[in-house]
C-alpha cells in the first residue's frame, strides 16, 4: 500500500476519532491523500465536480432547500391544519 494512501487513512480516522463533522473529514482526507500521492490537483477539482452533477445528488440540496422554504412561510401548519380539516 503506497504511504499517501495509509497516511490518508490514518487521518480520516483521527479526524474523525477527535470529532470533526465528517464532510471536513472527507475533504481533508482526501486532499491529503491526493497531494501525497502526487494526483494533480485538477483531477481532484474535476472528480468532485463529477460525483456531484449527478441529479440524485442534485435532487437531495433541492428536496432540503424547499422544505426550508414550505417551513420558512409557514405552508407545512397550513398542510396539517387542511388535512386535520378532511378528516
């Protein structure tokens, strides 16, 4: 196993040991991992950018953002009080 890799390992285990929330840990460790095994840097920019695009991913920041905004303005209470109101 080459050094970066375990050496990423060993990070992603004590960031996550001493309690970092666990998307730095992810980043941190893989960027570290990437440097050390010498990967240029716009492999790494394009391979999140690529994981990312994908409308699953895509489609779970939307479902979040718009029950924020249903909360925000007060239509979830109106949801509940109409369908206490059918039954």
């Amino acid at each position: 196993m080459e050094t970066g890799v375990l050496i990423s390992l060993v990070l992603f285990l004590g960031l996550i040991v001493i309690g970092m929330p666990l998307g730095w840990v992810f980043i941190a460790s893989t960027a570290v991992g990437l440097f050390l095994i010498e990967t240029p840097l716009s492999f790494m920019a394009g391979t999140f950018f690529h994981s990312l695009n994908t409308p699953v991913v895509m489609a779970i920041g939307f479902f979040v953002f718009a029950g924020g905004l249903i909360s925000e303005a007060g239509l979830a209470d109106r949801i509940v009080l109409f369908s206490y109101d059918l039954v």
